[in-house]
C-alpha cells in the first residue's frame, strides 16, 4: 500500500477552494499517478471522513518565457473530494 502522503501531496487553498469548502467539498494536489480509488483510501484516512465521490482534473504544463530563456511550469493533477453529507473532516470537528 502507498502512503498518504505520496498520494495526497498538499491541500489547495484557493477561493475557489474555499468557496467549495462551504459546500463539503475538499480541494487536493494529488500525485500524478494515482487513481481514484487510492485518492478516495487516502482522503478517508487523512481526513477521517465518509468520501461520497471524487473528481480529478490534470493542469498540463504553460510555456513560461523568462528573458531569452524558455521554461515550463509544472503538471499538477488535482482532486476534488466530495465529503458525505453530515461529516466533517477531522480538521474542523
């Protein structure tokens, strides 16, 4: 079994995570390799709440232009974790 922390690497805390939140829904930067069923074991360990669903997006790389020198950001893939109604995670109990 992989652990948690190779699987969930940091929560995303943005405004539209935030505004999210309100409607129990939990905002993750996830490995690339994981899949939803290892995103779903992780998120209930971490957050010892009841998972109702996941949804994943992947953000491809941008061109960035420093000066002469090109570069690239990094792909990210992000979860959106769906909490069961009437739990809380762990953090906010």
């Amino acid at each position: 079994m992989t652990k948690i922390f190779e699987v969930i690497r940091k929560p995303l805390l943005t405004e539209k995570g935030q505004i999210l939140r309100e409607s129990n829904v939990q905002v993750f930067e996830v490995a690339p390799w994981a899949n939803k069923h290892q995103i779903k074991e992780a998120a209930e360990l971490l957050l010892q709440a009841k998972v109702k669903s996941i949804r994943t997006v992947k953000v491809h790389a941008k061109a960035k232009r420093l000066g002469r020198w090109m570069g690239q950001t990094t792909a990210t893939k992000k979860a959106y974790v769906e909490l069961a109604e009437g739990t809380l995670p762990a953090t906010e109990a």
